[in-house]
C-alpha cells in the first residue's frame, strides 16, 4: 500500500490532495487548499513549507507527486510558481519522502483520457474515480489528479517490471 501526496502549487493558492493505493484501486484519505497570506514573498514561501510539513506529518504520505513547472505568458509568474513547488519539495524532502514530477497534460491524460482536459473535466473525473461527493476546490482535485497520475504511473511500472522479469 502506498500514500501518495499529490501537490498542485501556487504562489496564493496550493492545492493538496493524498490518496492511497490499495488492491482494488484507490482509496480517498485528504484534500485541501493552502490559501497563502501576504504580499511578501519570502513569507508566502514559508508558509508554503510550513503547511506541506504540517500535512506531511498529519497524514504520513510515502511517495509525493507534482506539476512540473511550465511556461506562462508572464516568466515573472512562472519563476514565482517555481518557487513555491521548491518551498512544497524541500518541505517533504525533510521527511525523505521522495518526489515524482508529471506535466499537466501527463494527468489530464492520466485522469481524464484527454491531454487538452480542462480544470472542470479533471475535476469530475477526480470525484467519479475517487467516490467523492459533494464539493470539491479545483486545486485541491488538481493535486488528486496529481496522486491519480502517479498513481497509474506506478502501477503501470510495476506491470511491466513482472513482465520483465
């Protein structure tokens, strides 16, 4: 059994999601969102950290997953954006949990079936595989489909490790 913690950053807003695998698929454990206060960007960076170690801690993840950064219009939002998922990266690192990056077109993929998915496709697909209802913040299903991604990912190495061997 694995526990995965799935991390969708932002500078304002980063989404988590933790997810466990079991032998009959995936069992749903947590999710939320870290609303970062202050205009400062040091501080955020902080509390960036802070909250991954606190989550880390309350719900003992053993592998993380995270978007990769990609390119935005604005390369001021994309350095700052890499900066935080630094802040979330050095916060599991602490715990020696270690760390698998996908592109966001590997989890809409992963997730949805389509690499062009939008946010409200990964979104319902997260529910549906997860048997969540009820509300659900879009970054904290991103992070889910973060974990879902990694998820497949692994379990498809596995397979073909056994075939390999």
């Amino acid at each position: 059994m694995t526990r995965i913690l799935g991390i969708d950053p932002g500078s304002r807003l980063t989404g988590f999601g933790v997810i466990e695998t079991t032998a009959t698929g995936y069992k749903y454990i947590a999710s939320g969102c870290l609303r970062i206060k202050g205009n400062d960007f040091p501080p955020r960076l902080k509390q960036i950290f802070a909250g991954i170690s606190d989550i880390v801690e309350e719900y003992q993840p053993t592998e993380m997953a995270i978007e990769q950064v990609f390119m935005h219009k604005n390369a001021d939002s994309a350095l700052k954006l890499g900066q935080a998922r630094g802040a979330a990266i050095c916060a599991v690192q602490l715990f020696d949990i270690p760390v698998f990056e996908y592109a966001a077109r590997q989890v809409k993929q992963a997730v949805v079936g389509k690499g062009s998915a939008d946010k409200l496709q990964v979104q319902q697909m997260v529910k549906i595989l997860l048997g969540i209802t009820g509300e659900l913040q879009i970054d904290a299903s991103d992070a889910l489909g973060i974990s879902l991604c990694h998820a497949n990912f692994q379990q498809t190495q596995r397979r073909i490790n056994k075939q390999g061997a």
